[in-house]
C-alpha cells in the first residue's frame, strides 16, 4: 500500500503536542520558559522537515504518474505524444516512434515531434494552433520516404512548472487518403470510359435511381445524369414497356441479356435501340450493380426492317405473320411470368372464307383478309399484336386487365365492324368471323401451348357462324376424340365403307312411289351401321363432305339411271346437300357432269337444302338455286318449320318442292296448330306453284289428315324406312302391285258410281 503525506494527521500530532507542553508548563512552572523554548525549537524543526518532506513528495507523485501515464499509452495502436509547452519534457509512444523511425533513447525527440507535426519552422504560434486543436492534419514523409498523413487530436493535461503538459493523439489518416484517391480515379476511370466508349450507359445499384453516361444524356436529351425508372420508363415507347418492364425487373445474374425497344430520343421521336444488360450482385464490400449499354440501332433497325419485313410481314395483309407472332409472343409470355400479367391470346377464323374466295374471285378475298387485318389492327392496345397465322385465320394479342368478358366483347365489336365491310362484288355476301381464345400464361407451358390451345377452343364450336369459344383443358377429351372419328372416316370413304340407303317418297293421291331420298349410311366392317347424325357434322367441319358429298351425287345419279335401266318406274332422286358443298363456285359444273356421266335426264334429280343454309347467304343462295334449275334438277326446301320459317322467302327461292319438317307432323292429329300452321303452309306453296311434301308420317291418320290438307307427297316410316338397294327394289314391286290394286278398286268403284 503506498504511503501518503496527510495534512490532518500532521495538525492533530501539533495540536496534542501543544497541549501536553502548555499542561506541563502549568503544572511546572518553574520549567515553563524552558519548556517553551525548547518545544518552540522542536516545532520550528517539524515544520521545516515537513516542509521538505512534502516538496519531496510532491516531486515523488509526479515521477511516478508519468510512469504510469507511459506504461499505458506506450503500447496504444495509435500515433501518441506527451509533451511540454517548451518541449523540456517529451514522450512519444511506440506507434509514432516505429513510424518515425526513431528509438526511444533518442535525444532530440524535439526534432520528432516537429516531424509529427509538420512543422519545418516551429513558432509560438504554429505550436499554439495545434495545442487547442482536436483535429490538426499534418503530413511529413517516414524515413522510406512515403507521405504520411495524421489528423492531431492534442489536449492539455495539467500544468507542471509554469508549463501545460499537453497529450496528441493521432489518427493516421494515410490509407484511408489513398483510398480516396483510387475512389477517385475509379470515378474518374467510369466516368472517362462511359465518355469515351461513346455509348449510352446506365448504371443503378438499386434499380430505382439510375446514373446515365454522357452519350445517353446527349441521345435521350435528359436534363442531367441522374434518372429515376419512372422517367427512365416514360420514355420508352408504350408498346415496348412491357418489355423493359421484365427487363428492369429480371433478377437473373447468370447472363448478359438484350432487348431492343423504341425509346424517345432528343429530337423528341422515337428512335430503336439495343439494351445489353446485366445484374452484378453485391458482395459484402460492393453495392449489387445493374445496367447496361444503350446503343442506338435505329439504321440496322430499318435496314433489317426490309428482311423483317420478308420474314415478319405478312405481304397479302401487311400485318404481323406467323414469325413474328410466335417470337413476340413467346417474350410477351416470358414478361408475364415475371410480371405477373395476363394476356388474352385470340385466334380467329374467317367463316366460309374458301366459299367466298371461290365466290368473289382472289383479289376480292385478299380484298376481305386485308381489311379483317386492318379491323384486327384497330383493336391492338399497347403491347399487343394482330397477326394472321395463315389463310383466313387470325390472332390478336391483348393485354388482360381483369376483365374475362374483354375477348367476347372484341370479337363481338370486330364482327359488327367486319359485317359492314361491303364493296358492290361483296354486298351479297354476310361477313362473319368465329373466334377462340385463351389467357397466358395459365392456359399452357409456353407461347405455343397457349396458342394451340386458343386454336382448340375455335375448333370445338359447333361450326355455328359467329362463334366465341374459350379454351377449357375438358375441350381436349372431346377433339381428341373428334380427331379420331375424322381419321377413321376418312378410311372408311377410301373403303367404300359409305352407302346410300333409300328412303321412299309417296304419292298421296296414288299412294305410288314418286321418288327416294339418298340418305347415308356408313357400314362398319363388323355390319354395324352408323347414321348421318353421328358422322356428318364432323364430316363438315373438315374437308370430308366434299368427299362424301361427291359420292352421294354420282352414287344417286349412277343408281337412278340403273333402275330405270332395269325397267322400274321413273321416280325423283333426291340427295342432302351440306353448306360448304352447296357454296362451292364450280356446283353447277360438279352436278353437271354427275348428270353427264350417269346419263340421268335432269328432271329426275332433286337436290334438298335447308332453310338455314339457304339464307346464310340468300343473294348467292338464290344465283346457286337459278344455276341448278337451268340445268333442269329440282330443288326442295327440306326440314322447313325448322329455320327461320318465313313463308316471304318462298316468293325469293326458287323452290319445287317444300318439306315439311317431321315435328310439325309427329303431333299433327292432337295439336291443332300444327295442323294450322300445316294447312296454312301448303295452300301458300300451292299458290306459289310449289310442291309439298310431309316428312316422318309413322301413321295412316297422320296421312289422312295431311291428304286432307292437301299435301302432295308423303314420306316416313309408314311406307318405309331408309334401306339398302335391293330392299327399296322389293319395295318398287310390292308398292307398283299394291298401287296397281288401288287404283284398279278405285276405277271400279268410280265406274260403278
Ligand atoms: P333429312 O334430310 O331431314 O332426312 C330425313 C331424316 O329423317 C332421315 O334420317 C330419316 O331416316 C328420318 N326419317 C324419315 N322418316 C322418318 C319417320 O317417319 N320417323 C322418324 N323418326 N324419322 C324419319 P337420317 O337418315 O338419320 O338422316 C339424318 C340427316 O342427316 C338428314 O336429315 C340429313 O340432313 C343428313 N344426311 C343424310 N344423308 C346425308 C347426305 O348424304 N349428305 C348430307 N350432307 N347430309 C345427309
Ligand atoms: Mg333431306
Ligand atoms: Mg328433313
């Protein structure tokens, strides 16, 4: 324990002293003087010893805080001096010394410290700025010659003979200088290249603030060379945002990737540049960094405009083709996914669009597809695309804002528009589209996936004209299953798998057969038969019923010309005709040589069309009907009551024969409406000069009721259902037997009366 000098201990030592001299004195007076000069001599002495022991000690404490101050400071990890203001006292600590490249034995640390400080003329004043200084920077080179740079943090610590004892610390400021300096030139380096590479560069490290290189600047004309995204973004051309939207936001750093997309330049147009870039993550010293280089392409852009044009241009419409919808379509997928945007991918199909090429000629056709494309084209919103696909199909790209109805609604908006178009050739002709339509991404893996799935949802209409049909995966079951039916079909007609069955048609008032109806059958090789209901309606959604159609012609005519060769009754052929076969440019001419062939007189050909098919397009319905009546064939309206049942279209068609559909028939004898509406129907025809017939009589009530009527011809399962050859020839016989009796009865019982 260290022993110390106490001024209270001392006085109460002086005090106690006193008064055992004083009570001394007063007991022994006879001593008193002597006493008192000797304690007086005594005091005198301590005082003085006192006195000298405490200029020692005095002394002593500030030797041995010196020390301590050393002990601590000497070993700091920081450059530090003690000194005084006339440097009689000096230390400075290991870290300066090493530095300064001195020992601690030297003699003029003076010297030193002036080295420290930076100071070549030391002055009262240059020592005074640093003493009440908590930051004198001061450089001076080490002994390797190397610039040393210290900031100086010095206070006073206590006055010591008449002079401030003062403590500098420092902060060697040399490598942080020198990294500075390399931020610099770092700067300067990026700032130089971005100038001298003469390319637009930007650059950001959060995506939101980008930094521009003078050559963007100048290209892009911005007010300086800090842009935000949202400045950065109103100037790209709005067709294009959707693609720098998935560029801004892609977060792959695996590779350099390029867009190109119109962005508005200085002169305030819109001018094609490339964007290469690329995401750098950040490391645990560096910022993430993204960006790239700008470079404008706009003379490339229009040279390869020309080969685009070639490769992407549709030359009959002069929109996108089928290229270029495939690989825009494909990036509009892929920002989708990124994005997290829908768009509504629409393909849509001309109805009838090969009748009306045949119909009005070529150029009118290319006349109709070129103003669909530009109909299409009015509908495009930002980022989307119209394109035809091939012949009369089309596709329009739209980006979907939540609104499922948006698809329906266009096409809807496209059909009325479509429906206008009319140019004197056209006028005749109704203009329809059908349409089917998908979402991206959610309604397939890629561009193409979406796409053919679109192409399915138009496929799966009922081949109803006007269609809109959106894709649902259940669709595949049902066209699979339609495809496979096509394919076997189509084997079947190359193996003579198809037949005509006959049915006959009476004569009401001689009950003799008049004629047949031609109706299809398709005999498996098992014998199993299959009805028209089930093979037709995909017959005509495919080329087929051309095929099936050709038969039946030649197949009637051919059978018809046998049996007359054969000796039996001349009596009407009547074949079905589908839509698609009747619209055809060259029927006449088909009809023609089926008669030629066969050698069948005309007038034993009846060619049976329906309402609705009739009236899809009645001005070229009705020149179709005229063709085939100069050739001498007959015409019936059949399955009429079904359609649009209008009796003024009598007056247009130029029809021999009405059939009255089986569902007027079928209740006949309890509904008086039908009955009604039955009469009413045959006493027009009749005042037209037109034939009726009544379709599925199954009864001898329902034949009286309709002779009564005054209904010319029957036809139904009471005379006979739809048979193979041989059966409608025993047919032939019985009936010519039976009518033969009746008549005879008749004419007998008529002589009799
Ligand atoms: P459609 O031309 O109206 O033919 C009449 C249909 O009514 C036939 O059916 C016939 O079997 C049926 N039928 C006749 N009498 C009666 C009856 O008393 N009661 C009942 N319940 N049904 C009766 P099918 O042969 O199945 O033909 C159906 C439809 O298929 C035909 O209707 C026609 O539109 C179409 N079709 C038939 N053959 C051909 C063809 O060669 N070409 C084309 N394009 N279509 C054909
Ligand atoms: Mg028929
Ligand atoms: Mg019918």
């Amino acid at each position: 324990m260290r022993r110390t000098f106490n001024p209270l201990a001392a006085s109460v030592i002086i005090v106690a002293a006193s008064a055992l001299v004083i009570g001394y004195c007063i007991l022994n007076p006879e001593y008193a003087k002597d006493t008192l000069i000797i304690y007086v001599c005594t005091m005198v002495c301590a005082t003085l010893i006192l006195a000298i022991s405490g200029w020692i000690y005095k002394n002593k404490k500030t030797s041995i805080d010196e020390k301590e101050i050393t002990n601590v400071i000497e070993n700091l990890n920081t450059e530090m001096i003690i000194w005084s203001d006339n440097f009689s006292y000096v230390y400075i600590n290991k870290k300066l010394r090493d530095l300064l490249g001195i020992s601690s034995e030297k003699s003029d640390k003076k010297e030193a410290v002036w080295t420290a400080f930076g100071i070549n003329t030391p002055d009262a004043s240059a020592l005074g700025k640093i003493a009440g200084s908590y930051s004198y920077e001061s450089s001076f080179r080490n002994p390797q010659g190397n610039l040393v740079s210290i900031a100086w943090s010095t206070s006073p610590v206590k006055k010591f003979k008449k002079q401030w004892i003062h403590l500098s610390t420092g902060f060697n400021l040399t490598e942080l200088k020198k990294m500075r300096v390399n931020l610099a030139s770092a700067n300067d380096f990026f700032n130089s290249s971005m100038e001298l590479a003469e390319i637009g560069l930007i650059m950001s490290t959060d995506r939101k603030i980008y930094r521009a290189s003078p050559e963007l600047v100048r290209m892009l004309g911005l007010r300086n060379s800090t842009i935000n995204v949202n400045e950065f973004r109103a100037l790209v051309h709005p067709n294009d945002r959707i693609q720098f939207d998935g560029a801004i936001k892609n977060r792959d750093m695996s590779e350099i990737k390029n867009i190109e997309i119109r962005l508005r330049s200085a002169d305030g147009s819109y001018r094609w540049y490339s964007y290469r870039f690329k995401s750098i993550p950040g490391t645990g010293n560096t910022l993430p960094l993204f960006g790239g280089a700008v470079i404008d392409v706009t003379q490339e852009h229009e040279k390869d405009m020309l080969i685009e044009r070639l490769a992407y241009i549709d030359e009959v419409t002069e929109i996108a083709n089928r290229n270029r919808l495939v690989s825009m379509g494909q990036e509009i997928y892929d920002s989708c996914k990124i994005l997290n945007y829908s768009f509504w991918m629409i393909v849509l199909d001309i109805d009838r669009f090969h009748i009306i090429n045949d119909t009005i000629g070529y150029s009118n056709g290319n006349y109709v597809l070129k103003n669909f494309a530009h109909i299409l084209y009015k509908f495009v919103t930002p980022g989307g695309l119209a394109a035809r696909i091939s012949g009369d199909n089309f596709a329009l790209l739209l980006r979907d804002y939540g609104d499922d109805e948006m698809p329906t609604r266009t096409v809807k908006s496209i059909q009325e528009e479509f429906a206008k178009l009319a140019v004197d050739e056209l006028a005749s002709i109704s203009l329809t589209c059908s349409a089917g339509y998908s979402k991206m991404p959610e309604d397939g893996s890629s561009f193409l996936d979406v796409m053919e799935h679109a192409e399915f949802a138009l496929k799966s209409n009922d081949g109803t004209q006007g269609s809109i049909c959106g894709y649902e995966p259940s669709m595949h079951d049902s066209i699979i299953g339609n495809t496979e039916l096509e394919k076997s079909l189509a084997l079947a007609i190359d193996n003579n798998e198809l037949q005509l069955f006959y049915q006959p048609k009476i004569d009401l008032s001689s009950g003799r057969i008049m004629g047949v109806e031609a109706l299809i059958r398709w005999i498996k090789p098992d014998g199993t038969i299959i009805t028209p209901d089930s093979f037709v309606p995909i017959a005509e959604s495919s080329h087929l019923i051309s095929k099936i159609s050709e038969f039946v012609l030649n197949e009637g005519c051919r059978q018809n010309k046998l049996w007359q060769k054969m000796g039996y009754p001349n009596i009407v052929m009547s074949i079905n005709f589908a839509s698609s076969d009747f619209y055809q440019n060259d029927l006449r001419e088909k009809v023609f040589d089926a008669l030629a062939r066969s050698g069948l007189d005309p007038k034993w050909l009846e060619v049976e069309l329906t309402e609705t098919l009739a009236l899809s397009d009645i001005d070229f319905a009705v020149n179709q009907m005229n063709k085939l009546r100069d050739l001498g064939v007959k015409l019936a309206m059949d399955d009429f009551g079904t359609g649009y049942s209008s009796l003024s279209y009598l007056q247009i068609l130029p029809i021999t024969l009405l059939k009255l559909d089986r569902s007027f028939i079928t209740d006949i004898e309890h509904d008086n409406i039908a009955y009604e509406i039955v009469s009413a129907v045959i006493r027009i025809a009749k005042s037209k000069k037109i034939e009726t017939i009544a379709e599925g009589i199954e009864n001898t009530v329902q034949e009286s009721i309709l002779r009564m009527a005054g209904c010319d011809y029957a036809q139904g399962y009471l005379y006979g259902k739809p048979m193979p050859p041989e059966k409608i020839q025993e047919f032939f016989e019985t009936n010519e037997k039976k009518s033969r009796e009746i008549n005879e009865k008749r004419s007998h019982s008529n002589k009799k009366k």
